[in-house]
C-alpha cells in the first residue's frame, strides 16, 4: 500500500537500543537520507512533503534534535500508550490512521501497529519472542535488518513504487524539483507533544 504519513519510533529504530546516563543515544545519516529520498519521492509525485511524526516512550534529546533538524511535523514524548497519537495526528494531518506507515521493535509499539496500514518490524535478536507474538497476530508487513532500519524500509518502499531511480537522479543532480521539496521541508517546524497527561 502507499503511505500518506509515517510514524517512527526512536529507540531501536533509529538505535540500537543503548542510551547513555543523560538519556542521550546515537543516530545514523544514512537514516535522514533515506527518510529525505522517501520524503521527496511522495512530493514528487503528490506535490506535498511526507508527514512524518517521531513517537517515543521517553524525551531523548537526540531524537528531538534530530525532529528539529530534519523538520519532521511531530515529535511526540512519554508516549507509554502510543495510540493516544492517533487522534492528534489524524486531526493534523487529515490522514487516517490507515494510511500511516509505523516502523517499529518491540512491546511498546504493537498497540499503535495494531492501528495503522503498514508496519515494518525491525528483527533484533532480543527481541525475537515479541517479534513471534507479532506476527502471529498479523501486525507486521514488511520486516526490516537491524543495520540502519529507517534506510532500508525507505528504499525498499522507494524500489516497489517504482520511485527510487528518480529519487536518486534529482537528489545527485540537486535539481529544480528537488530544491523546491527542499525548501518546503525546511519550512516545517515540529510540534512537540507530551503525551504523559493522556
């Protein structure tokens, strides 16, 4: 199915998991090239710039850096119950629910995967008995390597659209089109959301 929007989880997704005492962790920018590909293909071919939102359990200071960097339409924290995003997004956004992509690893996630219209589930090793549950209960569609996941759900979507190639072209030659998706990303300011209160 194509995607209008994607959700994404930060640890494990994004990380390995390991986080440091300050609740700092790492990112990858094969990750951001990949989600910058995906972006500017559905621009390319709807006019508009993905919608992405990253939802996460905890306040990690890199994961919001890496929304405001990046110019995602929210960055979401203290999600203990992930669908409590549902309603705030899909009134944003004007999309449903269903037609989000959410790529996702472990217990946390499998309420709002239960909810969406694509879920990619990345296969840590630790994490093989919830990957098992997932499956058996139909909440997983594509699943994702741990090295570098963002990246290799979004050429993997990119190549069964169909849209990579061109992705690629405009991006290496910095062209027209992709300077005008450029400029509309940039203008995206992240609403931060606490989700404890819900």
């Amino acid at each position: 199915m194509k995607i209008r929007g994607l959700a994404l989880d930060w640890d494990g997704v994004w990380t390995n998991g390991r986080k440091r005492q300050d609740g700092q962790s790492d990112f990858s920018e094969h990750d951001t090239m990949g989600l910058n590909l995906l972006r500017f293909a559905h621009f390319d071919q709807t006019g508009e710039v993905l919608r992405i939102a990253l939802i996460t359990g905890e306040r990690n200071p890199t994961a919001e850096y890496v929304a405001q960097r990046e110019h995602f339409d929210h960055f979401l924290f203290y999600a203990r119950d992930k669908t409590k995003a549902i309603p705030i997004l899909e009134q944003a956004w004007g999309i449903k629910a269903a037609d989000w992509g959410f790529v996702f690893d472990d217990v946390l996630d499998l309420a709002l995967a239960a909810k969406v219209g694509r879920r990619a589930m990345v296969q840590w090793p630790a994490t093989q008995a919830i990957q098992d549950i997932a499956a058996r209960e139909g909440l997983v569609d594509d699943w994702i390597p741990t090295d570098s996941p963002i990246r290799q759900f979004c050429e993997a979507y990119l190549k069964e659209q169909g849209w990579l190639e061109g992705a690629v072209a405009d991006r290496r030659s910095w062209s027209a089109n992709y300077q005008a998706y450029w400029a509309m990303r940039n203008a995206i300011s992240p609403k931060i959301i606490d989700l404890s209160p819900l």
